[in-house]
C-alpha cells in the first residue's frame, strides 16, 4: 500500500514510517514539526523516498496534498498539553480528524484502512473494585482532596479506599481535554467510518516510551522528564507520592500494533487497547532510572502533584490479543534503549526544569503545604 502518517517525524510516526518500509509499503509524511517536539522546526533524519508534506491537519489544503495517491492513513498527528488551552485539543484532535473523512468522501478515495491514534486517557480515573459494592468508575479527585495529599480514590458508598483493575474498552470516562478529545477522534473516526464505507481503527496507546521521544516535549513521559532532570544533576521529580500505577508501553510494541489492525479484516470499526500488561509505580520507574544511569539517590517526592493526573490507570489487552498481538518490550528495555539514544542527544537547554516551571506557573502542577 501507499501510506500516509500524519505526524509522521515524531516519535511513534518515525518508528512506524521505518516499519511500514520494512514492510514493502511506500510512505508519505505530513507534519507540522511543532516547536515543542522539533525545537528547531526541521525534518528529523527519514529515510530516502518517503515522500514529505509539511503541513497542519487542520488546514484543507495541506491534507490534500498529503492524501495524493494514499492507499492507507495512519493519524498519529495531534495536540498534547498539560495548560489550560482547551479548544486547541478540539481544534487540532477533533476537527483535524473529521477534515480527514470530510477529504475522503468528497474525494471519494477509496482506502483500504484508517488507523487513529486514541489514548489510554480515555478512561480517565480508570476501573476500581470495592471488596463490599463492586466495580466503579471513580469521578476525578477534587481540588481539596488533591491540597490534603489524600491521593487514592474512595468508594461512593462507604468511603474505603478502593482497589484498582484494569480499564476494558467498553467504559471510556475522559477527566480532561486531552481525553476528551481523543474520545471524540475515535467517535468521529469509527462513526464516519462506518457511514461512509470507510475502514477503520482506533488504538487507544497506553504511555509508549522509548528512543526518539523528545526530550523538548513537557507532555511526553516520564522517562524524558526522569533522564532530563538526572543529566542536569537533579533528583527525578516524583509527584504525589509515587505509588500511581501505570502500565509503559515499548514503542516496537505500539508501532507492531499498528501494523496488526492495519490489515487485519476483524480489526475494522473498533477500538484496542495497547498496553504493556505490566503494572509498575511511578517511583519504582524513577528508580529503576536513576540505576541505569548509575546515580546513587532519591526520588525528589514532595508533594507536589499534577491537577488532570490520574491516580491509577493500566489497560486491559484482551481484545487486540485475539488479534494475535503481543507486547514484548519490558521496562529495563524501554529505559536502556531511550538512554542509547538521548546518549547521542544534544541537551543544551534544561527542558525538563522547563517544563516544570511553566506548568508551577500556570498552576498545572501545585504543592500541599508542608506542615511547620
């Protein structure tokens, strides 16, 4: 097939442009290379014939161009931010998605699939069981709750602390406007697929980490962050109190799930999630961090936390696994293979001391008062 990526010189677009070659497919790019993730506004290094548009998936036009020929979309391209500037999700995520359907209706151009990225942030707070009241799927935690440190959600009933489980596809609850707007993505993706005779798929990717991840891009992850802080010889900042669980996903495993529900026929008109199937603390990952890069100290936990975090989330694979996917990428892998990488990186500016300084400035992330 001829397959266009959009966000193509980004960190999963350039991992799957590499695999779709790998594959025998040609490839074009379209790309906006957005200051925060290309700082200096250039291509990265693409291979040789991979066709590039530079361009925004909000403007007619460039999508025009970038669609000639295309056989296969793959949407990776969109808006991630912890500020406060809510229609910007809409605007990039949601509007640029269905601009794409609007495209190719009008055009009628036949394709064989449609891949969108979603996100595990669709689930918001995630899945809980209360031993007593069953399973529940928690509101965000309240700003009060958050100022006291009171960090685990409770059971609407009797107020214990609940046990969390692993999100299924069937009980999506954003909390904020990054999940809001890939729920909406997938909604507009699936229902006008369908509609219109358009196959497609959406995977909702757990946090994917792993060489080429922009050390510049205040939303891209902990490791960039942990290995930022570190280089500049800083403790890993550590919010709440680290015992959130997530689940971390090796890029090579995210980039073989894209290439599964590519042309897998019971892959059409449904979402997957895309998970690691591990479930690791936040300060378990900050140790095993600072190990790799043989630094003797500790995680810098001071209370500070993040308003839109959720406490625990880790995804449930059952359903693309019926579809013969397996993540195989493990933790010490994804942390030794980024720092291969970032090794060769350039790293003048401090951008993790950044990041953390615009959001404390806008209030994104906040501190319970310490007790005198």
């Amino acid at each position: 097939m001829h397959v266009l990526v959009t966000g193509g010189a980004g960190f999963i677009g350039s991992h799957v442009v590499d695999a779709l070659l790998r594959g025998g497919h040609t490839v074009a790019v379209l790309d906006s290379l957005v200051s925060r993730v290309h700082p200096g506004r250039t291509w990265p290094d693409i291979p040789p014939g991979v066709r590039r548009v530079r361009g925004d998936v909000t403007e007619r036009d460039d999508w025009l161009m970038a669609l000639e020929g295309a056989d296969a979309v793959v949407h990776l391209a969109a808006y991630q931010d912890y500020q406060a500037d809510f229609s910007r999700f809409a605007l990039v995520n949601d509007a640029g998605t269905a601009l794409l359907y609007e495209l190719l209706v009008e055009r009628r151009q036949p394709v064989q699939r449609v891949v969108v990225a979603s996100s595990q942030a669709v689930y918001g707070e995630g899945a809980y069981e209360c031993p007593d009241h069953g399973r529940q799927y928690p509101p965000p935690r309240s700003l009060e709750q958050l100022a006291r440190g009171a960090w685990e959600p409770r059971c609407s009933v009797c107020g214990m602390p609940l046990e969390p489980i692993a999100s299924s596809e069937e009980h999506p609850a954003p909390t904020n406007a990054y999940g809001i707007s890939k729920l909406a993505t997938e909604s507009y993706a699936l229902t006008l697929g369908a509609r219109h005779g358009i196959p497609t798929s959406a995977l909702r990717f757990s946090i994917i980490q792993g060489p080429r991840q922009s050390p510049a891009n205040a939303y891209s992850g902990v490791l960039r962050a942990f290995v930022g802080h570190i280089r500049h010889g800083r403790r890993p900042v550590v919010y709440e109190d680290g015992r959130q669980r997530r689940d971390y996903t090796h890029i090579r495993d995210a980039v073989s799930a894209v290439e599964r529900v590519l042309e897998h026929p019971d892959a059409v008109g449904r979402a997957f999630n895309v998970g690691s199937g591990k479930v690791t603390t936040v300060l378990e990952y900050a140790n095993a961090v600072l190990s790799a890069m043989g630094v003797v100290a500790r995680p810098d936990v001071n209370g500070r936390y993040r308003l839109g975090d959720t406490r625990h989330v880790w995804s449930d694979t059952t359903r693309i696994r019926a579809l013969g996917w397996r993540p195989t990428g493990t933790l010490h892998e994804i942390i030794r293979d980024y720092l291969a990488w970032i090794t060769d990186v350039s790293e003048s500016e401090d951008w993790a001391a950044q990041a953390l300084a615009r959001m404390e400035a806008s209030g994104v992330v906040r501190q319970v008062p310490q007790a005198d």
